[in-house]
C-alpha cells in the first residue's frame, strides 16, 4: 500500500469510526425510549439492562452505517480540499478518481461484511431480543402491570392500586376492563386482592382474584329498558384469569399488528419459507374460487330440483323468450321464492368474496414483508457502496470539512434516502408496487445523483456552474441600461 492511499485511508477510518459510534449512541438512546416503559421502575439489574440494549443494538446497523459512511466521506474528501491537499495531488498527476481507489476497495470489502452481519447477525439478535422480553416478562409477570394506570394485556385492561411480594406478584386493589371484539356488552371485574402466576414456557399470565365482584351490561330488546342500561351483577370469593401475552411479546414497534417472523429469518430460510407461503397462497386462492363456483352450482340446482325454473329445452319457445326472465314462472309465490333464494344467494356470494379478498390480502401481505426482508440484505450492502460515491465527490465539491456543512448535507440526503425507503416498502407492503421495486427504489433514485456527483468532481466540474446563470441574467440587464439611457 503507497503511503497516500495509507494516509487517506487512515483519515477515512479514524473519522469513520467516531462519527458511528456517535450515531450508534444516538439510535441506542432512541431505542431507550421506545422500551421505555418495559425498562423504567422494573428492578432489572444491569445486566439484564445490557443484554436487552445488546439484542436490539444490531437492528440499529443497517440505519448508521450507511449514514456514517456519508457524513465520513463528506467530512474527509471535504477537509482534504479545503486544505488543499487535492490540489497538492492534482500538480503531482494524482486525479480523484486514483485518490478514491483505496478507499473504494474499503468500502466493497465494507459493504460485503454489512451483508454477512444483516444476513446472520441481525436474524439471531433479533430473535434473542424477542425471547428476552418474552422470558422477563414471564421470570417477573408483575412487570407488564404498572401501578396506578390501566395496563392493555390481551383482551383486557388492567389497573392495580398497588403491588407487594419479592417480584411484585401480589396485587391489591385490581380493576379489569374486558374488551371483546366486535361485542356492545361491557365487562367490568373488580377485586381487594390478586395474585399473579407464571410458567416460562407458557405465553399465559395465570391472575388469581379474591373477593371480587362482576359487572356485565345487558342488552334489552325493548329500548325503553336499553335506555336504563341494565346490568348483572354477581360476586366471587375465587376466580382464575388466563392472559395470553403472545401480543406483548410481538417484536413489532410500529403498533402493525402482523408477526414479522421474516426479520429473524437469513437467505435460505426466506428462500425456503417465501416457496412455501407463495405455493400455499396458490391454493388458498383455488380453493376460494372453488367454493364460490360450487356454491353458484348448487343455488342453480336447488331451483331446478324445486321445479321453480323450467329444466326441459321444449318447454320454451326461442321465438317466445321474454325480456324478464321472471314472467317464465306463473305462480306468484314462486316468484317470490326465487327473489328470496336470488337475494340470498348474492349476499352469500359477496360475503364469500370479501372474506376471500381479505384471507388473500394478509397472505399476500406477509408475502410481501418476506420479499422486503430478503431484498433488504442485499440493499444495505449497496448503499454503503452509493453513500461513499455520493459522500467523497460531494466533500471534493463543496471544500468544506468538519460538522458544519457536511452535516447539512449528509442530513438531507439520508433523510431522501429514508424516506424514499420506507415509501417504497409502505407500498410495496401494501403490494403497490413489487417487493423488488419497494426495497430498491431509495438506491434507484439516488444512484443517478452519485454518477454525477463522481462524473462532476473527478471532472473539476463545481456543483452548480454560476456563470451558466449570472452571465444571461447580466446580458438581460445590461440590454434594459442601454435602451432606458437611449430614451432619456
């Protein structure tokens, strides 16, 4: 290695890594608040608390990394010609281009290692940071209950004045609202005591309630009665709840209430698991055009076997069809039944259809997120290659080193790139667009800035050319001096 690609890499490295670990702290801290909640006033010890920040550290990766290696190369290819050392390369035949090549191969190698980490690191951190929250909320079950507040656990919510015991498992003054989805009724318990149990390898919190009472609203048919808004009321000296905390233990943040299971999965398993849910997607559509195709055959055959449509081709003239195919039947309650079993029928058959268009959206949906979650292993390892080819020329372009203008700049563009990405997965989710569009639209619209940015720096050629704009401004206003002087 010659001693400028030593002294450019050097200067990218040293830079490289204070501004990730810097960004890394920042995202960790971010990750704090989100789990907030799941770590404030829960008596964890410290190294529960350090292997929790562990699993979820290396989902943050694929965020800094790319952002890193922007702001790194923005800062040193900038600070080099601010102090004129690219000038000093250039009077020696040294382009940008040759200035680049080191750090190039840095970058590749860089970018094939992202792979190997997004590929089988961040699948198994993930899948340790779901059971972990899993096993601590079952070692402590007291924990998914807050004092002084209601608790959302399942179907219910939970509101406990106080807790006691050496996990916090004895519970006093316990208020759960029953929610049922879909139902009017509402259902209220109330007890002076509770106590809480758990079993690790169960998703069910075992709730022990003593001395309690029961209130549920009844619905009248009468509204005179429903405007009194009756209720039963009974009471209990024992009764056990059974709470399933498989939501809770969902590692999705954004409130999306589908698993994301394809975020703990590398290549192969999603090679694997997307030929499975896409052949299993092929039939689940079959079956559903099965099932409307039979059940239009059998409504058909009911009318025949019931004589209320004419089944023999001689018992009507073609020259003597009607308009209304009703007039063929003479009785009028015929006429009726035919409607009725019509109208039955449709209401069936859409019934049939929006189910099966809805069971076909999740399916596809899942599809989707498996698709994404394959692509993305594949993307993050490209945009450290895009961020470097946009980062180094645009630092040779604007002269500028440090955190003043580079961090600008490498803000906004991150920021383009962000949310370019997740438009592109948000619709392709939604299956907008394809997976492959949705995961790759951010680096398809930014690799054309990253070409000319390159082309333009290693050509000398300045961000924006001022006198393409000056000059025809200056001519328009110098013609206007000359006529307004001739008129006066």
């Amino acid at each position: 290695m010659k001693i400028l690609d030593r002294y450019i890499l050097t200067s990218f490295i040293t830079t490289f890594a204070s501004v990730f670990i810097i960004l890394f702290f920042i995202f960790v801290l971010q990750g704090i608040w989100l789990f907030i909640s799941e770590l404030a006033g829960k008596d964890l010890d410290v190294w529960l608390v350090i292997k929790f920040l562990a699993f979820y550290s290396p989902k943050i990766v694929p965020l800094v990394l790319p952002l890193s290696i922007l702001l790194a190369s923005i800062m040193t290819f900038g600070s080099f010609a601010e102090n004129y050392e690219f000038a000093a390369m250039k009077s020696s035949g040294i382009s940008l281009g040759r200035a680049m090549r080191g750090l190039t191969v840095f970058i590749c190698a860089l970018s094939i290692v992202a792979f190997f980490f997004a590929n089988n690191v961040i699948p198994k951190a993930e899948y340790k940071f779901i059971n972990l929250r899993k096993n601590i909320i079952q070692r402590k079950p007291a924990m998914a209950i807050v004092e002084g507040q209601f608790n959302a656990l399942g179907n219910f919510n939970i509101k406990v004045d106080k807790k006691s015991g050496e996990n916090g498992e004895k519970l006093a003054g316990v208020t759960i609202h029953k929610r049922v989805p879909g139902a009017a009724n509402a259902t209220i318990i109330r007890s002076k005591k509770g106590l809480l149990k758990s079993d690790e390898k169960s998703n069910l919190l075992q709730l022990e309630l003593f001395d309690g009472h029961y209130y549920e609203d009844i619905n009248s048919k009468n509204p005179v009665e429903r405007m009194r808004q009756p209720f039963a009321k009974s009471s209990f000296s024992k009764q056990i709840m059974n709470i399933d905390l498989t939501m809770l233990n969902s590692n999705d943040i954004d409130d999306e209430k589908i698993a994301h299971t394809n975020t703990m999965l590398n290549v192969s398993e999603l090679n694997y698991t997307l030929d499975s849910l896409e052949n299993n997607q092929i039939k689940e559509a079959k079956s559903i055009t099965d099932n409307i195709v039979q059940r239009s055959s059998v409504v058909l055959e009911d009318l025949n076997a019931s004589k209320l449509l004419p089944n023999q081709p001689n018992q009507v003239k073609k020259d003597s069809i009607p308009k209304n195919l009703l007039d063929l039947i003479k009785v009028k309650e015929d006429k009726s039944r035919i409607l009725d079993i019509a109208a039955n029928n449709i209401s069936s058959t859409d019934y049939l259809v929006k189910s099966g268009k809805d069971q076909m959206y999740e399916k596809t949906k899942n599809v989707n997120n498996h698709w994404l979650a394959l692509y993305d292993k594949f993307v993050i390892a490209f945009a450290c290659l895009l961020m470097f080819f946009i980062g180094a020329p645009l630092g040779a372009i604007i002269r500028k080193g440090g955190l003043g203008l580079p961090i600008v700049f490498a803000v906004l563009i991150f920021i383009i790139f962000h949310f370019i990405n997740t438009f592109g997965r948000k619709l392709a989710q939604e299956n907008g667009i394809p997976p492959f569009l949705g995961a790759w639209m951010s680096s398809f619209v930014l690799s054309p800035l990253a070409i000319l940015l390159t082309y333009r720096a290693t050509n000398d050629i300045g961000m924006i050319n001022m006198d393409n704009i000056l000059l025809p401004l200056q001519k328009v206003f110098t013609k206007l001096f000359k006529i307004k002087q001739k008129e006066e």
